[in-house]
C-alpha cells in the first residue's frame, strides 16, 4: 500500500507520517523541493493546484506510482480533490481529509 502526504515542506506532513507509521509512506509538493531530496526518491514533486487539469495528473501520479490513498494538507488541494473524489473512487484510491 502506498500513501501520498502533500505538504511535505511542512512539519504537519512529517507528523502524519510518523503517526500512520507504514512503509511505502510518499510526501510531495508541488512547492519547491530541495533537489536532494527528488533525487532519492524521498520526495516528489506534484502537479500545481493552479493547473487547470489538477485533478487528472494527481490521478495519473496516484496511478503511476500505485498510490491508493492521498492525504491532501493544503487548503486548495483538498478543495480541488474533494470536487474529483468520485473519480478517484473509481480507481479505488482514497482521499484522507486532515
């Protein structure tokens, strides 16, 4: 099972991962990431809440990477997926609001 935290430039993302506490545990953003962190796969960059196709290339992420459950941390991005739920629903990937 994998799991994307957004926000991961935020100490609030560090914190949910150490209270779910699993394996295969992603953080992103869609902010500006120390290159370090992209480069071992620690981080990843996400698509950009002000992109018209938002909803879509989270999808296709969550699907390219197996994610199957997404805890959206900043205000617009939960916005933006709570609209698309249905249709990540059915991809069976869920959408954990904070």
């Amino acid at each position: 099972m994998s799991i994307l935290i957004t926000s991961a430039n935020s100490a609030r993302a560090y914190q949910l991962k150490s209270k779910l506490n699993v394996d295969g545990v992603i953080l992103g953003d869609y902010e500006e990431l120390p290159a370090l962190m992209l480069k071992s796969g620690k981080m990843i960059q996400l698509p950009n809440p002000k992109s018209a196709s938002y909803s879509h290339q989270m999808l296709t992420l969550c699907l390219d990477r197996g994610i199957e459950t997404v805890y959206p941390l900043r205000e617009d991005e939960a916005t933006l997926l709570k609209e698309a739920e249905q249709l990540f629903k059915e991809y069976e990937i869920n959408i954990e609001y904070q």
